[in-house]
C-alpha cells in the first residue's frame, strides 16, 4: 500500500502508533518494512 502526505514545512517526522481506541496497555505496532521516499 503507497500513502502519500504532503510533508512540506516538516523538520521531524515520527512515526507513532495508538492504542486502537481499546485503551488496553497490552497493543503492539508493528511497522514490517515500511521506507520513506524524499522525491522532488
């Protein structure tokens, strides 16, 4: 799956994760092979 943001202006990107509205302290994120591309 491609996403695609409009990042213009940003000096930090982080990536974050929530707790899927559960509001369970036991939630995992898991990333697998997610790249960032600069194009332009």
């Amino acid at each position: 799956m491609d996403l695609t943001a409009d990042t213009t202006g940003v000096h930090i990107l982080t990536p974050a994760a929530g707790d899927g509205g559960d509001r369970t302290s036991f939630g995992h994120a898991d990333r697998g092979t997610a790249q960032l591309t600069c194009a332009g």
